[in-house]
C-alpha cells in the first residue's frame, strides 16, 4: 500500500474491454491512468481484473484523439467546424431526409460497445426526435439467434451458475480468454482442480478453456448442431430426463422428445467428428448431474446453424431439469434492456429484403443490402454511434459502398476509426473515464448488479460526452416544447418526490414525453445533477428497474412507498460504485419467466422441423476451391474488438497471427514467423503464420480486432475483409464469422 501524500487518490471505475466490466480503481496523473487495480470492493469482481487492463490508458491516449467535430468536403478529405456549425447542420440534414423520405429512413447503428451504454439512453431519444424506426447493434451478428430461442422458451435471458454448477458445457465458448461471467478464471481452475465436477468443452480447437476440461468433444467446424442433437438424443433415448421437471415446469416437450428419439446418435457423431462413445459418456454425465449449466458463445453463434444449435444447446439443461436452483440455469432481473425484448415474438421484418427482425434488431448482414439498393424504401442516412462496422460487419467492401450510397452518415466516436473515415460527419466523443458511463451488461443471479461509474477526469477539450451532444441536436430539431419542460424543471427544484409525480404525471398527459425520455430528464431533472448531467436517464432506469421487480429490489434494501424506492436506487448509484440492485433466492428464477403459467415453451415448430432436416444434411460447406474452415475473429489474451487501436498495447501475438494445424503447415512448407496468404471468395490477406497442434487440420484461424489503422502501423488481418455477406444464418441472418471457406497460398 502506497501511503505516498502526493500521489493522486485512488477513484473508483470499471474496466472497459469487455462485457465483465470489472470493477478498477485508477490513479490519474496529466490526464493519464498512470495506475490501475482491480476494485475488492466491487460487488461483482472483488478485486478481480486480466491482464487487459493493465494499460488501459492506451486506450483513451495511445491513439491521436479526435478533438473537434470533422465535415467531409467534396474531395473526400476532412476540414473541422465548430460545434455548433456540426449540430445546426447535421439536424438541417437529418430533418431533410425525414421530411424528403420519412424518418424511417433514418437508421440507427450502435450506441454502446462493451463499456459504455449510457449514451444510447440519449440516442434513443434523437430515434424518436427524428421518427426512426429501425436501428441495430453487434447484437444482430451474435446474439439474435440465442434472443429468439430464448424468447419463445420463456422470455427472457439465460445464464449459469458456473461457480457452483457440478457440469458445466462451454459450447463454442473460450471464457479463459473472452471471460463473459464473473472472475472467469479463478472459477475455471476451482472446476478444473475438483475432482466431483466436470467441465465440458464443445470446440474443434484445443482452447485454453478445452486444454483444462474434462471432456473436450472436438467437433469438426460448424457441425454442433449434430453433436448437441446426439447429446439430447442419448438424454432422450437413454432416459436420462427429468420427467418431473417436464411435466411441471413445460408444454409442449412431446414433439422435442419425439424428435430427439428419431435421431441416431452414431450417424450425428460420425457426422460432427466426435466418437459416439464419448457423446453417450457425456450425455450420461449431464444427465446424472445435481446441477448443470451451459454456454454458449459466438463458436455456434457464428456458425452454421446457429439458432439451432442454440435451441438444442438450452434443451440439454431443459431436459435435465436445471433451473432454479444452486449451480443451474436462471433467468435474472435486468436494470434496463440492452435490446427491444420479444426476442421469440413479433413478426417486424426489414424494409428492403424482409430479413426478420428481432429483438428490434436489423440482422447486421443485412444492412448493407438496406442501404446500397435502389429500392425506394431503402435507408437514407445511418446515425454510428460507439462503433465501427466497417471493420466488424462482414464484407467491410460491401459495407464502405452502402456507406457511400447514403445521402448522409454521422459517427460519434473518440478516435477517427474506419467508419468514421468515410462518413459525412464525425462528432469527437468525451473517452469513458472523462464522463459518467454504464453498462447494462447486468445479467447476474441471484445478487445482480449495476455500476453507473463517475468520470476520473475533465472532458478532453473540443470533445462532448454523447448526452450533451443528442440534447444539443434534440434541442436543435425544436422535439420537445418548453411548456413540457418549464413544469417539469421547476419540481426538479424541489427535490426527486416532486418530480418523480411530476414526469409520471407528463408522462401520461403526453405519450412523447415518454419516447423521449432520455432527453426530457437531462433538460429537466438534468441541471439539479451538477456534473452529475449525465446521469439523468438513470433515474428513470432506477424507477423503471423498481417497478419491474420490486420485491427484489426491496430484498436489496431499496425500499418505500411510491417513487421512493426508485429515488433510494438512483441516489446509491450516484455513489459511482459497483450497487447490488435485486436479491433473489435461487427459485425466484421462476419470477423472470415471461408467461401467464410460468412454463417453458418447448415446442419451436420451425426449429424441430430443422432439427429433423439434419439427417439427411450436408455437415461441411467448404469446397473444392476454399477447403480450409477460417475462423475470423478468435479472442486471445491482447484482443478487445477494436476498442484500443495503439498496437504497443498487445504482449504477445503482436502480428494476430494465422493459426494452423502442424500437418497443413508443413504441406506449405511454412513454420512459425512465415507468411501465407489466405483466399476467400470476397477478398485476400497475408498472415504472419503460428504453427499449432490446438488447431486440427483444415482449420485456420485469425484474431479480432486486427487490422485497425494506427500512425505506428496496422498489423494483423482485418477480418471482415474475407467475410461474405451470404454466409448467415437462415433463421437470424447472424454471420458465419466462424466458417469462411478459404484456402492458402505460399507468398
Ligand atoms: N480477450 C477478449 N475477450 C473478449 C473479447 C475480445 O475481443 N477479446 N470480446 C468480447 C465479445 S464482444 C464477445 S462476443 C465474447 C466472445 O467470446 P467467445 O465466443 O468465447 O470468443 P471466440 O474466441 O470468438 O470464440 C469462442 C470459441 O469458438 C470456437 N469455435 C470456432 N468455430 C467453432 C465451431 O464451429 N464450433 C464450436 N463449438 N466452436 C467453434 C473457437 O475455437 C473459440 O475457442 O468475448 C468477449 N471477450
Ligand atoms: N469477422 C468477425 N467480425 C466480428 C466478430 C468476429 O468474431 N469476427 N465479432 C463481432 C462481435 S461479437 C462484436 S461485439 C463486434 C464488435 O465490433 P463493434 O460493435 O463495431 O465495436 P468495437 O470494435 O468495440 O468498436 C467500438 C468503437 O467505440 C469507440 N468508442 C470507445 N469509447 C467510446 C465512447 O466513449 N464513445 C463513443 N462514441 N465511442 C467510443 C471505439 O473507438 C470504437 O471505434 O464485432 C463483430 N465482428
Ligand atoms: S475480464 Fe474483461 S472487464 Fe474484466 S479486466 Fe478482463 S477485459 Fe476487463
Ligand atoms: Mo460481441
């Protein structure tokens, strides 16, 4: 412990490099993280953090910052203007593609990466300013397809009990490197170290995860979907199910279970490269397990099958009655939703090709064929907000040529990133630890959490946080009159018991007022929050959170009558530290199912019917001309999608090499520090290659987050530049980042 009087004072943040958000603690010295450890008072990391962090400043002053808002001229190349010369003009354009096409033609991409959503809160509200209707996020390229499952089940979102879960199956899912639940791996090595549980690894990569499991079923690339239809399958024809669970918690099972009895199990193992033996074992050990949970990551959500192998990933602890209770499955309460909710409903499809949207969400390989389409309902301008689409949506060529058809494109960003390059508008963001910020990453059971985190330092000067930008372009586009705001500022004054019966009481004279709302309590509730600004969406999360649960938020000690619990909620959080926000016992897991009985759905007719096609479907995609499987976009131990650009940030694997199986590599006469050339369909690249046996042969992969622009250099492969559009699931439309047919050339 330093007891040093002159160093800066420890302040209290979070992580940004991915969706844990692990509680930190910085020292910040001439605008700099100079010190950075893990938070032991944080509710939900206690002290824990990887090694990312630890040069976290890289990201905010590793990389030239953008400092005043950039025009694109005729000639492609920017000239900077002043703030308010952005907003006046970019509100006059957007107000003349509303009025010229309708708002709808407005489209919304982003608001929020893996640390920082308290700025979408705001976004929305410009949405409703200017009548937009359809907006996405990186979402739509991994997580719809588990949205829809999840969503006709039982409404809601899933997750394990992992500390505690006797077996648990990891299925396409490295959480030594990608992490995704709390101190990822002190818990991996307690599972791994005791000898009562078992830890199942579906991946045809020995990952450092597969490397520490008990049973790693190395499937062939993109054939999960047999091997987890082999695993219910022995569940079913073994009678390892838990029929009392089915019939009390269910509807629907018998068509599932007479699916799963037609399936034979030889046939699907020999088909995703597992040996039978092996699938019954692991079947056998689901099956006489206390409890078990599952993940599942972007090994299945971006690969064929995807929402298939979702539905039959949830069927493995379904069946087995794991839910509810101590190291199962649950669902939890939420603080505010990330998506639209309905993940399994509504029947909203795209205005151009009629992709199916869920959650709210366009299916991100959609959207360049949205834009760069003479269709006369096709999207006029995109609003980019917190991301960089072209490097992260597939087919980045086809994604710059929609971004040039549009007649106008904004991005809000810190750094001039790829997208932002090429847009119309560029508006210079405050970096997450110059303004207050949040995640609504919170999906933990039975004590969940949130943590609204406080800014460690001023703005950056030239920049803006996002919701003093969106009021700046609300204000500009006149959505909201004075006579709504005047009353509301006013009880403001008088503390948060008046204007909570003041906004409610606006809320229900004026539907708008509600839509939004972001921008209402930053005009309103706003200026009584001193630098606090920011915040003010919060409050109105904190009172939506309490209405939504209230019994567990009380069991967390918010309590009152009427708006006070709400208030009591949003003044801890102002604290700027981690906040358990709702107490549950295991079995109110049941309180989160979104159905008058509170049953699982089993029955998915369109996903059974798929699931019946297997039999006779062809399990690989490669061809004569790419017969490698390219898994683009791999996490490792330096990768943080795009988030730090400064490539002095990496440790190890500074060029994101090429992995490749032993065999392939010698048939290639390369070894490791070689180069070799990888071919797609959409486009080429040459990769520093690493010789590894964790790769089997035939399968190749690459790193995300390569490949970004930076004046020291631009190493590795952008992955996306391989990536083809076409390649997506049939149901969500979510890529196959995962399987891109590819093959090699010496160079
Ligand atoms: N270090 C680091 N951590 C991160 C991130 C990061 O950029 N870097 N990003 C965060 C984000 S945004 C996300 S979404 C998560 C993603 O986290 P993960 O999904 O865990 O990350 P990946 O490494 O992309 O993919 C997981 C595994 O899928 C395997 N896989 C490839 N093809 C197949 C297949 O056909 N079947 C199966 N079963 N497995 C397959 C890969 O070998 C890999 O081990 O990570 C988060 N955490
Ligand atoms: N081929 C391939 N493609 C992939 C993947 C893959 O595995 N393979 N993974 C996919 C997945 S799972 C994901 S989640 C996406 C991630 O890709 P994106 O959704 O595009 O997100 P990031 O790369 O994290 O980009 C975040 C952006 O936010 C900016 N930023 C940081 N802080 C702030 C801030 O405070 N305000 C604002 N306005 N901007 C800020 C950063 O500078 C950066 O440009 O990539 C997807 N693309
Ligand atoms: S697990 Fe994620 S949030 Fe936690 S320290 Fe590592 S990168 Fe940051
Ligand atoms: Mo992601």
């Amino acid at each position: 412990m330093s007891s040093d009087p002159t160093a800066p004072a420890w302040q209290k943040s979070a992580c940004i490099l991915c969706e844990c958000n692990c509680g930190i603690e910085v020292q910040v010295e001439d605008r700099h993280l100079v010190k950075i450890r893990g938070d032991k008072t944080h509710p939900g990391s206690a002290g824990y953090t990887c090694e990312k962090p630890l040069r976290l400043d890289r990201y905010q002053n590793g990389t030239e910052r953008l400092t005043s808002p950039l025009r694109r001229r005729p000639d492609g190349t920017f000239e900077e203007i002043d703030w308010d010369t952005a907003i006046t003009e970019i509100a006059g354009r957007l107000r003349q593609v509303r009025d010229e096409h309708g708002g709808d033609k407005i489209f919304f991409y982003g608001g929020g990466g893996q640390g920082n959503h308290l700025g979408g809160s705001y976004g929305q509200s410009l949405q409703a300013a200017v009548g937009a209707r359809y907006r996405s996020n990186a979402l739509a390229q991994e997580k719809t397809g588990e949205m829809f499952v999840d969503g006709r089940l039982y409404g809601g979102h899933s997750k394990g009990d992992f500390e505690h879960a006797e077996v648990v199956v990891f299925v396409g899912k490295n959480p030594w490197q990608s992490h995704s639940f709390p101190r990822a791996r002190p818990v991996l090595k307690e599972m791994a170290a005791d000898p009562d549980r078992c830890m199942v690894v579906i991946d045809p990569r020995r990952s450092e995860t597969a490397a520490m499991a008990d049973i790693h079923l190395q499937v062939r690339p993109g054939t999960d979907a047999w091997c987890l239809a082999a695993l219910g399958a022995v569940l079913v024809q073994e009678d390892l199910v838990d029929h009392g669970f089915i019939a009390d918690h269910t509807s629907g099972a018998a068509p599932v279970l007479a699916a799963y009895t037609e399936v034979d199990v030889a046939d699907y193992a020999a088909r995703c490269g597992v040996p039978e033996e092996l699938i019954r074992e692991t079947a056998r050990r689901i099956g006489s397990a206390q409890s078990v949970c599952t993940y599942e990551d972007l090994g299945i959500q971006q690969a064929p099958h995807s929402t298939l192998s979702s539905y039959l990933n949830k069927m493995l602890w379904i069946l087995t009655g794991s839910f509810a209770k101590k190291g199962g499955m649950f669902l939890h309460s939420t603080f505010a939703a990330i998506a639209g909710g309905g993940g399994g409903g509504g029947a909203r499809t795209t205005p151009v090709t009629g992709a199916r949207i869920i959650s709210g969400l366009v299916p991100c390989n959609s959207i360049a064929e949205e834009i760069d389409t003479s269709h006369p309902d096709r999207f006029r301008a995109m609003w980019i907000d917190s991301v960089n689409p072209a490097h992260s949506l597939a087919d980045s060529a086809a994604f710059r040529r929609a971004m040039a058809a549009l007649e106008l494109s904004v991005v809000v960003d810190i750094h001039l990133t790829e997208t932002a390059r090429l847009a119309d508008y560029v508006l210079p963001a405050s970096s997450q630890f110059e303004k207050w910020e949040c995640t609504f990453f919170n999906v933990d059971f039975p004590n969940n959490v949130f943590h609204l985190r406080a800014p460690t330092m001023d703005p950056l000067p030239g920049t803006l946080p996002e919701p003093e930008i969106y009021a700046r372009l609300i204000r500009e586009l006149d959505a909201i009159d004075e006579a709504t705001l005047a009353p509301l500022r006013e009880a403001a004054e008088a503390g948060l018991t008046a204007y909570a019966e003041a906004f409610f009481a606006a809320v229900g004279a004026d539907p708008r007022v509600m839509g939004l709302a972001g921008h209402v309590l930053y005009e309103t509730l706003g200026p009584t929050l001193g630098t606090a600004r920011g915040a003010a969406a919060v409050w109105g999360l904190s009172q939506l959170c309490v209405m939504a649960q209230p019994e567990a938020v009380a069991r967390a000690g918010f309590t009152g009558t009427g708006f006070e619990a709400g208030n009591r909620l949003f003044e801890k959080t102002l604290q700027g530290e981690g906040v358990v926000f709702t107490r549950d016992a295991y079995d109110d897991a049941w309180n989160y199912v979104r159905r008058p009985d509170r049953r699982f759905t089993l029955e998915i007719p369109d996903l059974i019917e798929r699931m019946r096609a297997l039999a006779d479907e062809p399990s690989s995609w490669t061809t004569e001309e790419f017969p490698f499987v390219l898994s683009a976009g791999e996490r490792r131990a330096f990768t943080a999608n795009t988030i730090i650009r400064d490539p002095s940030w990496r440790r190890r694997d500074a060029h994101g090499a090429l992995r490749i199986n032993p065999g392939d590599a010698a048939s290639y006469g390369v070894t490791t520090g070689d180069a070799l050339r990888v071919v797609t369909e959409r486009g080429s690249a040459e990769a520093v290659v690493e010789v590894t046996d964790t790769l089997q042969p035939g399968h190749v992969s690459l790193p995300n987050g390569l490949g970004v622009e930076h004046a020291d250099g631009t190493p590795g492969v952008a992955p996306n530049e391989l990536t083809s559009l076409h390649h997506r699931d049939w149901l969500a439309g979510t890529p196959w980042h995962k399987y891109v047919p590819a093959r090699l050339e010496r160079v």
